[in-house]
C-alpha cells in the first residue's frame, strides 16, 4: 500500500499495525488468484516447469552472487524509512554498481558500462514514449478538471444502492486515476465516496479501503497504466498489450473490494468463523472468475460453464444484494449465507466435473493440442 496506508492510518485515527492486520488478508488474495492466472496461462499454451538440470543450486547462486543482495536490503530499508521511491531506486542502484565491481568475477569493464547504457536506453524508450502520450491525457483531465467533476457526479448519481455505489466509486477512481497518483486519487475520492460508503452501513475503515483498492486500477488500466509500461520495458514487450494483459490479470482490485463490502472479510475483530468463511468463499468465487475470464483450466471451459462460474461468483460476492433481489420481487426473506452456500457449491461443483471430465478425455486418449493462435501468443 505504500505511503497510502500511513496516510489512511492519519485520516482515520487509528494505529499504523492497524491497518495493515486488515490489509493482510485481501493482500494474500489477491496474489494467490494472480497465481491461479499465471498457473492457468501455463497450462493453456502448454509452458511447463524447468527441468531439474536446468534449475540452479541454492548453494552456488549464493556463492556467486550473495553480495548483490546488499542494495536489495538497502532498498527496502529506505522505503520503510519513507524515503521517496525514485530516490531510494537511485541509492540502490549506486550500491548495486559499488557491490559489483568489489568481486573480480562481477567487475565491469569499460564495455561493459557501455553496453548497460545502450541497454538502459532501448529499455527506456518504449516506457518514455507510452508514459508521453499518458501524460497528454493526465494533463488534459487535470487542467479541464474534468476528474473531479466526472467522480462526484459519479459517486453522487446512485446513492441509497451499495451496489451500484460500488461500481459508480470504481469507475470514478479509473477517471480520476487518470490525472492523479494513486495515494492523491485515494485522498480525493476518499472525501467525495468515504461518507456515501459510510451512509450506506459500512465501516469507516471498510469504506477507505475499498476505495483505496479501487484506486490502484490506474496503475494497470490502459490507456494510462504507468506500471504495466514499466514492466513492458523491462520484459521487452508491447506496452499497449501489456497493460491489456494486466488489466485483465489484477481483476482482484474490482472483485475484492465488493467481498470487502458483503462478507466479513474485514471483520477481524468478530467471530473467526464468519472470517474463515468469508476467506474460503471469497478464494472459491475468485478462482471461479479466472477460470471464467480465461476460458480455460486443464482444458478449454465451454460457454455453459463459464456462465455457470461467473453466476456462482456473483452469488458469493454480492449474496445480500440476492437477498434484497428476492424480498422484493418474490416477497421471500432467504438470508444472504444460502446464497453464498449455493455459489460455492456450485463453483466447486463445475471445477470438479472440469477436473473429472478433463481426467477422463485423458484416459481415452483425447487431450487437447494448442490452436495455432495460443501458439501465435505464446510466440509473442
């Protein structure tokens, strides 16, 4: 979370440690369904596991290279002592330069120095160039105003629904991602959609959080989405299809937020069972969409069953909204866990068939090869 989790322990008046024991737990995952997206894309265009000769030893890497580790500790020191990113990049990199040339079998020669610079430099380019255009539009909403604007009317348009209040909170954080920083769009939005949140039942420190996660979709949504261009250079990648590509992979900045607001996934100080739920379900219906977004697991997943994982995701992740649903329309009181019973069971029902029918085809001898388009992305 950054400078953004002391900013929220300051605004909301409570302890640092505080925060993040109600970070942790949406933190892990959110990373464990970014596994699940990678674990999938490997097995979709059959990318397999290195074989045993080919992975290095513990041991000689270490002894190799143990003094690199000196500006990894530095840097993460000064980011816990709140020095600025750019400037403790800029420290550790002059650590990094210092620690190689102590050993003779990491010294750099002239060339060598010669070779990081061309290298830094076609690295850089294709990250200037996307951030430039990026910066046209951040320029553009933050001179009109057109964010703030756009956010209020956004945030204002639907109050008395949590629901849409949600979904209106999450795209006025993508426009108004686009002019700010995240820790300024969570500042900004916070004051414009914390009291609506607040209005409508949720805890205050809920309210901030979600609102902060909603936030960090700036950072990975095209067409200004600075850290996937970051990682564009670095991978030596298309920036425009790399910030595609995380969009679509940090769908857990969208999805946790609504489990944030509908379970009691924040509710630590309750009772350890409703949280132990709220986890469990929560992990069933995350993993339910990725299968559903990437149309594959072991296999291809037919439209049938990706309509049946996103149903069954959605019933887990907005069950009170289910509730309401039914009171109104069919005048029925069913209490929101049925709906969250029912959409698990129902997400682990079709992964177990996928996995069972999946084990089957195998048996009978009728794997799947990869299409000539995965092969074509894969190549990419």
């Amino acid at each position: 979370m950054g400078a953004g989790a002391f900013i929220m322990a300051e605004r909301l008046g409570v302890p640092y440690a505080d925060i993040v024991k109600v970070a942790i737990i949406p933190a892990v995952m959110y990373f464990a369904v970014m596994f699940l997206f990678v674990d999938i894309l490997a097995r979709k265009y059959r990318i397999g596991a290195l074989g045993a000769d080919e992975v290095p030893r513990f041991s000689t890497v270490m002894k190799a290279g143990w003094h690199f580790l000196a500006p990894l500790v530095l840097l993460i020191v000064l980011l816990l002592n709140y020095v600025h990113p750019a400037q403790a990049g800029l420290y550790a990199c002059g650590a990094l330069l210092v620690v190689a040339m102590v050993r003779v079998s990491s010294r750099l020669s002239v060339r060598d120095f010669f070779e990081i610079f061309v290298t830094a430099a076609r690295n850089t380019l294709v990250v200037s160039v996307a951030c430039a255009v990026a910066g046209i539009i951040v320029g553009m909403v933050g001179l009109t105003g057109l964010g703030l604007v756009f956010s209020n009317v956004l945030v204002t348009a639907f109050a008395g629904s949590l629901f849409l209040t949600l979904l209106m909170v999450a795209l006025a954080s993508l426009v108004l991602g686009i002019g700010l920083p995240v820790t300024a769009s969570y500042v900004v939005l916070v004051i414009l959609a914390g009291p609506a949140l607040e209005e409508l039942g949720l805890a205050l420190i809920v309210a901030h959080m979600i609102v902060y996660w909603f936030s960090q979709d700036s950072n990975v949504t095209p067409p200004v989405a600075f850290a996937a261009f970051a990682a564009a250079g670095i991978a030596g990648a298309k920036p425009m299809r790399s910030g595609v590509s995380a969009w679509k992979f940090a769908k857990g900045l969208y999805l946790i937020p609504f489990l944030m607001a509908y379970s009691a996934l924040m509710a630590l100080d309750g009772p350890v069972i409703d949280v132990v739920i709220a986890v469990v379900t929560g992990c069933v219906a995350l993993a339910a969409t990725a299968v559903a977004i990437e149309g594959f697991f072991l296999r291809r997943v037919m439209i049938v069953e990706r309509l049946g994982l996103i149903t069954a995701a959605l019933l887990v992740m907005i069950a009170p909204e289910w509730t309401g649903l039914f009171q109104t329309v069919l005048s029925l009181g069913v209490h929101h866990y049925w709906f969250v019973l029912a959409g698990s069971v129902l997400a682990v029902a079709l992964l177990t068939l996928h996995v069972v029918s999946h084990r089957v085809a195998q048996r009978s001898g009728r794997g799947e090869e990869p299409s000539g388009t995965e092969v074509g992305a894969r190549a990419d």
